[in-house]
C-alpha cells in the first residue's frame, strides 16, 4: 500500500491553528436537513491555551518541531473543546515526525471527543482514519472513513479507495467491490486503482470470467499498460477462450508489449496450436538469437518441436540436434534422427540414431528400427537385418521390424549379400 504523504500533515497542522470560521463542505443531504458538519459551530480556544497554541505554531512555523511539541505538552488545557484542540495539534505535529502511534494516540482522543468545529472535526476523522491505514489498522480505519463520510454527508472516490484496501486486507471480496464500485461511480475519470481492486476481488473470489469483463473494460482505458494486456490474455485463457487469448497476445506484441520469457513462449505456443507453427517457430528463434529466451536444451526441443510441425525439416533436425547436444539427450538424437532419415539423409540419420542409443532412451527397439530403415535406403542391407532383428527384440517395436525382416533379406538375396 502507497504511503501517505506527511507533509499533508503540516499543511492540516497549519490550518487547525486558525481562529475563524470553518470552511463550508457541500452537503449531500436536503436543505430541509443540516449536515453535521454544518450544526457543528467553531469556536475559540480559551485564552490561556491560546496563547500556548500561538506560541507552539510560531515555533512551528520557524522550524522547530520538537519546541512546538513541547510547548503543547505543557499547556495544561482547562475544557474539553482545549484539550481536544491541543490534542489534535499534537498528533498532526507527532505524524509529521513520522512518530505515528504517538500521533494516533492524540488523534483518537480529538475524534473521540467529538467536540471540535465543523471542518476541524472532519479533518481531524480523516487524518486519524488515513493513519489508522498506513499503520495496518485496518478495521479500525474503515470504521472512521464512514464517520467521516457521515459527518461531512460526503462521499470521496479515493476514500472509498482506501476502504477498498481495508477490506481487501481482511479479505472481504464482496465489501471490496460494494466500495470499488461507489468510488468508480463518483470519479471523474477512469480510476486504475479502484478497478484493480475488483479485479483482484473476482481473481480471489474464483470469479475468472467477471475478472474478464473487468479487464475488457481496463484494457481500452489504459491501454498504455502493458501488465493489464498481458493479464487479459491470461485469463481468456484460463476462461478457455483461446482465439481471443491468442490475439490478445498477438497485438500486445506488435505493440511491443510481451517482454519476458514466458510470454513470448505463450504466444509462440498458441500460435502453434492455432495453425502457424512457422510464425511460433520464427518468432520464438528471434527471441531466443535475442537473448530473451534462453537457450537451453528444454528451450531447444521446443524450437525444434515448432519446426517440426511447421514441417521445416531441416531446421527442426538442426534445433533437435542443438538440444540433445546441450543435454546428451538420446530422446532429442532420436528425433533428429527420424527426420533426417524422412529427409532423405539416411547417412546424417544414422550418426544421430547411434548418438541415440550412446546416450540412452526409454526403448531402444526404436532407434534400431530406425537404423534398419536408414541403413536400408543405403543399400547396406546387412547392417539393416542386424539392427531389426535387435529391434524385434524390443516389444515396442519388434511387430513392425519382424515385418521387415523378409523384406531385408529379399532385398540381400537379389543384390547377392549375404546377412
């Protein structure tokens, strides 16, 4: 949560210290009815506290903070309405030192006296309720920004604001957005805070496609909010709306938007599961030359695997090749190997499908059946028989390779080669 600011405290500490009349708030209730604020009359202080409340401002005024702390605490006031002054200077002066349970300890007594003048006692309601926040007295504080709204007859979209924090601190979903929404309501324009704050109700409430509705809204408002684009798109994908998701993400990226790792990796994924691998291959291969991607052995595979579906052979054997070299990955070798051999490069498969086998994989009949293929298209049908009959061995593979393994050795028979 933001700071307040406490400088606004020396600005309130000078306004307590005058002696005229109170400044007028405009009432929300009929002329009939006065506000409180309005039947509540100012009035002096008595003289011998005046003049203690004189001479502490004037050391206020020249600096001396601490002086004027000092000459208050020993004035001595002799009515309620002087005590409850002095103790509202006091606890402006103690937040000013940042001494806020001093300042809160003063400020409790002025508002629970209830007897300052009309502007005096709400300016006192709401410094005492804005401390109260800061310091992470969150029931309390709710309590006083509804006293203050009920003595001033005023409602404030920032003060709804901080109640909304309140509440969210105690985890009240449903009081945070009755508040968010009033603050909206009386705002002059879009408040960021305030919508964040339903959003964050309905993302805790499980309430994905209400946060929806709230970021759909958000995004148009502050579009320069690179987070917000980022968020929508997510929870279109957690509301499985994926076409929207998708281009979601494709314009905050054209926008410049999407600046880490996972979101380029998102992106790239959606765009492979919704037609154009070869756009999620070349996005993902310029982020990753870029230095935003990482480039790893997992990082690798998943580049090959967009070439692969895009059916750019020769750069998704090159990718796999990359990512087993990076983690001696026989899995990887394997695919290397496979789409070499589809590539007509039986030789250049035959390197990986061994490098396959050095490496280890789950079953082995695989890369030997892939090597009789290989070794086949090569005319070397002696080595195809030896690596199907190794793969008839393995009982993932050995329905197919048993197959083969005539038709190996007719091909040896009419190219007289013994096996």
């Amino acid at each position: 949560m933001r700071k307040l600011s406490l400088r606004t405290t020396s600005i309130a500490a000078a306004l307590i210290l005058s002696f005229g009349g109170s400044l007028a708030l405009v009432p929300a209730v009929s002329a009939v009815e006065k506000c409180p604020i309005e039947k509540r009359k100012s009035k002096a202080v008595g003289q011998s506290a005046a003049k203690k409340v004189q001479k502490s401002f004037k050391a206020y005024t020249e600096g001396s903070l601490d002086e004027a702390i000092a000459i208050l605490l020993e004035s001595n006031p002799k009515s309620k309405f002087d005590t409850a002054y002095v103790d509202r200077m006091l606890g402006n002066f103690y937040a000013e030192k940042a001494q806020m349970d001093t300042a809160i300890k003063y400020l409790k007594t002025a508002v629970d006296a209830d007897i300052l003048g009309g502007t005096d006692h709400a300016a006192t309601l709401k410094l005492y309720a804005d401390l109260l926040i800061q310091e992470k007295m969150f029931k309390e504080s709710i309590t006083y920004y509804y006293k203050w709204m009920a003595f001033t007859c005023k409602e404030d979209a920032q003060v709804y604001r901080r109640i909304g924090i309140g509440y969210s601190e105690q985890k009240n979903w449903n009081k945070v957005l009755e508040v968010a929404d009033k603050g909206l309501a009386l705002s002059d324009k879009p408040d960021k805070g305030l919508y964040q704050m339903k959003l964050t109700a309905y993302f805790n409430q499980k309430k994905y496609p209400e946060a929806v509705k709230v970021l759909e809204t958000m995004v148009p408002l502050f579009s320069d909010d690179k987070r917000l684009w980022v968020q929508l798109a997510q929870f279109y994908l957690m509301t499985e709306k994926y076409t929207k998701s998708l281009a979601t993400y494709d314009l905050a990226y054209k926008n410049g938007f999407l600046e880490t790792a996972g979101n380029i990796t998102r992106l790239a994924q959606l765009l492979a599961q919704n037609g154009s691998p070869y756009r999620a291959a070349k996005i993902y291969e310029k982020h990753m030359k870029a230095g935003t991607i990482k480039e790893d052995e997992k990082t690798l595979g998943i580049l090959a695997g967009f070439y692969h579906n895009a059916k750019e052979l020769r750069e998704a054997a090159s990718y796999y090749g990359k990512a087993a070299d990076a983690g001696n990955n026989g899995k990887y070798y394997l695919r290397q190997g496979r789409i070499l051999s589809l590539d007509g490069k039986s030789k250049a498969a035959v390197r990986a499908l061994k490098k396959s086998l050095d490496a280890g994989i789950e079953y082995p009949g695989e890369a030997q059946f892939e090597l009789a293929l290989a070794y086949l298209n090569l005319k070397q049908y002696k080595s195809a028989y030896s690596r199907a009959k190794l793969a008839a061995k393995d009982k993932k593979t050995a329905r197919a390779a048993k197959s083969y393994l005539s038709y190996i050795k007719e091909k040896a028979r009419v190219h007289n080669v013994a096996l």
